[in-house]
C-alpha cells in the first residue's frame, strides 16, 4: 500500500490542522503554484486529481481559504483554483 500524503499546516497563526490523501496533496499543489493555481485538467494531466473541487471543498470546509476563478475555453468553462489571501 502506498503512503498517503500528509500535509500540516495553520491558517492566520490559528491551531495546526492536518490534511491527507487527496486534500494534502491538494494543498501542497496550490502551495507550489503560487497566484498562477491549478485546474482540474492539470491535475488530471499530473495523474492523481480527478475529482479536484471536491478536495477543494473539503479544504474549505476546514478554513483553507481558497479562491476559484472561472477561465473560459472551447465548450465551455472551467474553474481555476488558488490560495486566497
């Protein structure tokens, strides 16, 4: 069995939270990708995130604040995530 990612970290010096698996290695990308963010495409493309809003969501759901724009392309649109703030 492969290890699971693990990430610590705070939100405005509050108390020390811990993500793993999937929202780990969530936060650490956006961590790495600085104002430009992810999508779901890069994720897709890197081979591990096909489902990254819901990672998203779970990350805010425990305070992360994450912010999510919309970028049009051919067919439609989609969101592009980044760490808010």
């Amino acid at each position: 069995m492969r290890n699971a990612a693990k990430a610590s970290f705070r939100i405005n010096g509050g108390p020390l939270k811990v993500a793993t698996g999937r929202e780990a290695q969530t936060i650490i990308a956006l961590v790495h990708a600085g104002s430009t963010g992810i999508t779901s495409l890069e994720t897709f493309k890197a081979g591990w995130a096909v489902r990254l809003g819901a990672y998203v969501f779970d990350l805010k759901k425990m305070g992360v604040p994450i912010q999510a724009k919309r970028e049009p392309h051919d067919g439609g649109n989609h969101a592009r995530y980044s760490l808010a703030g």
